[in-house]
C-alpha cells in the first residue's frame, strides 16, 4: 500500500510540474494552492513492476593493489576506505587522485565479502572539468578483477557484463554494473589525465530477510559454514530464485531443490520459491522437460513435496494439479517394461557425473522412484486416487531393478534415498570412500544425507568441514559452483594477487562449462551443509505437513553441543542439545502452539 501512494504521488507531482500547471488560491472561494485532483494513475500502475529488493552503499575495506610507477600513479588509495557522504560538493578534501603522465592509473578495491549489485564512483575533480573514461572490472576473486577478456583464463561477460568501460562525470556519481562480486578494479583511461576520487561504494542489491534459522555448536568452522551457505542462497534470491549471481543468473530448477531446503530452515515464507516454481511451470508446457533437462521436471515435483511439507499451502498446492497430473502421467511412461527407467536426453545429475553412463543411469533410475513417490503423497492431498496409483505401481515396477551406481557418490546416495539400496553398505562401499573426494557442492548435499541414514554422522561432519571448509580456507565468503579437493594443492586463495609459482585456485581449474574464470563463486546448490546441520545435528526433520509435527532427534558425533532455531508457519521451533560425559544426549526444545514435537 504504502509504495502504491509513494508511485501515485510521484506521478501527480511529475505531471504537474511537466506541465507547469499550478493553481493559485482563489481570493473569493478561499481554496488553498493545489495541483490537478483528476489525474489518472491506473496506467502507471498496470505498468509498475514491484521490486522486493533493497540498495544499500558498501565501502571498500582494503586497496589490494594499486599503480606505482612513472606515468601512472594511484595517489591517497586509502582514502577511499574512509566513511564519507554520498553528496559531492564543491571542495575536494583529501581526495584518492587516479593520474595518468603517459601510463594508465589503476587500484583494486576489496568490499570484503561477495555481493550482488554494482559500484558508485564519486568524482570531485576531472581534467579539464570534462567526462573522463573509466575501465571497471568486477572480480570474484582478485585473479578474476585483474584479468582480461577472454584469454586462457577464460574471463567473460556472461549473462552480467562484469569488465565495461564508461564515463565518469566531473563533480557527479556514476553507478555500473549489475552482477556478483567481492573486488573492483578501477583504471583511468584518459592520457594526461585525472580523476580525483571521493568514494568507490559497492551498490548492495539484496532482499532485507530476516535469518529467522540458526545453528550454532562448539566447533566454528562449522557455524561458519552454516552462515555462508545461508548467504549463498539469500545472495541468489534476487527477481526470482537464481543458481548464481555471476553467471547463470537464471532459475534451474533442478538446482532449486537444496537451495528450497535451506530456505526452508532459514529464511521466513516469501514468494520467491512459488514463483519460481510457477515460472518454470508456464515457460515448459507439457511434455517439455523443464530447462530442457528430464531430472529437473522430477525436481519440480519434488520441489513441490518440500514445499508443501513445510508450509502445508494445500491451496497453492492444488493450483498445480494439472501440470502435476501431466507430468506424472509423462513420467510413468518412461519405466519400461523391464522396470528399467528410459528417460530421454538430456539425461544429467550434475556435471562431475556427466561422463559416466552408469552413474546417470543408476541417479535417473533412483530419482524417477523418489519423484514417483513423492507424487502419490501429493495426488493423495489432492484426493486424486487415480494418478495416486499410477505414481505407486510405477514406483513399484522400478523397484524391481537396482542399478549399480559404480564408484559415484551421487549415484549411491541417491539409491539410499530411494530405499533402492542399503545405506550402511553403500556408505562403506562408496560414500565414505576418500573422505570428501569426488563429491560434488551440488549433490553434496544428497550424499550426506545419504550418509546420516547410514548413521555415519561422524564422516558426514568431516566431510563438510573437509570439503565446504576448504573453499573458506581459500578466502570464499559464498560458496562455489563446483570444488575439488586436489584443486587446493599449491593453489593461492582467491583473496589476494596469485604469488609466482603458485596455482591460481579461481583461473587455473574448473571444468565443462564453468572452465577458468568463468567459474561462478557463488553457487546457490553449493548450501547443502546448511540444511543438513538443521535436519541431523539439531536433528529437526518436518514429518506432518505445516510443520504440524516435527521429529527432534539429533546427532552431534564428536561436538559438545548444538543449539539453534527452526521457522515454521507458527512460530520458531527452539533446540539446545547438550552431550553429557556418558555421552547422552539432554535436549531443551520449545516449540509454538500448533507444533507437536516428538522426540527420538
């Protein structure tokens, strides 16, 4: 309400002021001034787009690296670090002064952590009191702000343009930019030429949420890590839910699915996930595969089987029965008649397990059984018994097959989930193999989920702090679209300019799509951990949809004790677990009216 009467207003005073109309008091009728009363703002209306997001200015907390040589020299650097207004004024107080005498001044600028938004560059003084040209490189890694286009790092300005050249004006603000970040690198391009600097601000664009969740234990390597993965998601949750803010701005929905999970254990209900959910529905009408890939139409359904598990929106839910239905029925058409699954191309888990024909085959299988599943309990909500039964007998015709996933994790954490497969056996056989090599952000999550059902939550917690905390040992402040542990030998943090003969972690690695540079440090399935540190070690799993009844058991394996909160739709569940000497478990939990707690 209160945006709709700001825009109304704005619109009557542009208007009035467009037109130069202005009505005097009128001495005998005694009205006040006032501008037209009948100006239509319906048209402006139909045409705004809500935006649900906030701005906010951020200073830098370092220079990184500057010029310093004949020709180009970066002078006052620290200044730019300074608290300062964001109103130019006439006098130039101690200004960051960029000058070119036959080189091009430059600096690199840290905001400490990876945002989403931009920068706002201040100019006091120009040469000449004329525009002057800039070079603005965005960088998610030091590596990344100080390289070139192209090149065999692979830097590019995929789906946000991140190294562009503008004008600054003279005594005035210029903001650019629209992509993700933690560095800026800022090089005059003017010969013979200056610019005096007031403030470098990066231009924060997130939505305010309130992280209503929380986890902490003993152990602060995995406190932080619950935090980051918490603020991987909340950085993507931008005009809809995307999977990176750098690249691959764009809602896939198969890697909704852990980015749902922790937005379930954190963030309060919004918008974002139904509609995202609803935007993909309408933009892949049957028998379409969703983003083109036939495992991320069975992450729709499952997506669906989460999200009405925590908020138990029966309505929302019956709104989708007929692309539900559909796909359901197009899903069962594809276990054959020896209860193998034969889903189409392009067939993907995520991209570590792209090359092995055994492993999707084993992950596809699994996932078909798990989306089947999921469907009959959502066909039984919407009391329809017919596609109910469809989903269970082809449910039950695959089960008479049990691929061999191989040696990949995400193949045999997803049999475990399935029930396809014993988890202990699995575990032992390949999960637990290596520690956390071969695993995947991605599917990471699933795998260690698959591990807690084993009861290995000791190997599980390792493997996040093995894993997760390695990328944080590397400077990350959000997770990554992929990692690998043998990437980290020798390699330099992304943090600071790569030393000579070491390995650049951020340039030098990478794979398929995401080669070199190009890699996107902020990758919302990278969030696993945080999620699982809710539903095992609080031991907070949703069993009745609405939160209705929750299931308290947790597993704190080698900590002392955990403590955090969980959002429902009633209020905040409590916990505080506390491992005594014999090893048991004593357990506070405080939960709303309307949630039943049963404790295990």
């Amino acid at each position: 309400m209160e945006t709709r009467l700001v825009l109304e207003t704005l619109f009557i005073l542009a208007v009035g002021m467009a037109s130069h109309v202005l009505y005097a008091a009128d001495a005998t009728s005694g009205s006040s001034a006032r501008l037209p009363a009948a100006i239509d703002t319906a048209d402006l209306r139909q045409r705004a787009v809500a935006d649900n997001r906030v701005r906010q200015y951020i200073r830098p907390t370092r220079v990184v690296w500057q010029t310093q040589e004949d020709g180009a020299m970066a002078e006052n650097p620290e200044a730019l670090l300074e608290d300062r207004t964001g109103q130019v004024t006439l006098g130039a107080h101690a200004p960051c002064v960029l000058r070119n005498k036959g080189g091009q001044a430059g600096i690199l600028l840290d905001f400490g952590l990876q945002l989403h938004g931009g920068v706002q560059i201040m100019a006091w003084g120009t040469h000449g009191n004329r525009p002057v040209r800039v070079r603005v490189r965005f960088g998610e890694s030091v590596s990344e702000a100080m390289s070139d286009l192209h090149g065999p790092q692979n830097a590019t300005n995929d789906h946000a343009v991140r190294d562009q050249t503008c004008l600054v004006p003279w005594l005035g603000t210029h903001e650019i930019g629209n992509t993700g970040f933690r560095f800026v690198r800022i090089d005059l391009l003017d010969e013979d030429s200056f610019l005096q600097l007031k403030s470098v601000r990066a231009v924060f664009l997130y939505r305010d949420l309130e992280y209503q969740g929380s986890f902490r234990c003993n152990d602060e390597r995995l406190n932080r890590i619950w935090a980051v993965g918490a603020y991987t998601v909340h950085l993507n949750m931008q005009d809809y839910l995307w999977d990176g803010i750098k690249r691959d701005r764009l809602v896939w929905v198969g890697d909704m699915h852990p980015e749902t999970m922790t937005i379930n254990a954190v963030f309060p209900r919004g918008s974002i996930v139904p509609d995202s959910l609803d935007l993909i529905r309408d933009e892949t009408p049957l028998p379409g595969w969703m983003n083109g890939i036939s495992s991320y139409s069975m992450w729709w359904v499952l997506i669906h089987h989460a999200w009405y598990l925590q908020h138990g929106d029966r309505e929302y839910l019956a709104a989708q029965r007929e692309y539900l239905v559909g796909l359901l029925e197009l899903l069962a058409q594809h276990v054959g008649p020896d209860g193998r699954e034969n889903l189409p191309a392009h067939r993907f888990l995520d991209w570590p397990s792209s090359a092995d024909e055994k492993a999707i085959h084993a992950g596809l299988h699994a996932l078909l059984v798990m989306t089947l599943d999921a469907g009959a309990e959502l066909c039984a909500t919407l009391d329809d018994a017919k596609t109910r039964t469809l989903c269970r007998d082809a449910a039950s015709r695959l089960r008479k097959h049990v691929p061999d996933p191989g040696q990949s994790k995400q193949a045999a954490a997803l049999l475990t989930l399935a029930g396809l497969a014993d988890a202990q056996a699995m575990n032992r056989s390949v999960m637990a193999v290596d520690g956390a090599r071969r695993m995947s952000t991605f599917y990471g999550y699933y795998v260690l989920r698959a591990r807690a059902m084993a009861g290995d939550h000791q190997g599980a917690l390792d493997c996040i702090r093995e894993y997760w905390g390695a990328m944080l040992d590397l400077g990350a402040t959000s997770f990554w679209e992929d990692f690998d542990l043998d990437w980290t030998e020798n390699a330099a943090p992304i943090d600071n300019l790569v030393p000579a003969g070491k390995k650049d972690i951020h340039g030098d690695f990478g794979n398929y799509c995401y080669k070199g540079l190009r890699h996107s440090l902020c990758h919302g399935w990278a969030s696993g951990p945080t999620a699982w540190l809710a539903e095992h070690v609080l031991g907070i799993q949703v069993i009745e949809p609405g939160c209705r009844t929750i299931r308290v058991r947790p597993h704190l394996a080698d900590l002392d004790w955990a403590q955090g909160t969980f959002p429902t739709p009633h209020g905040l569940v409590r916990v505080w677990h506390q491992k005594g000497p014999d090893g048991q478990i004593a357990s506070m939990i405080d939960a709303p009216a309307g949630v039943r707690i049963v404790r295990e």
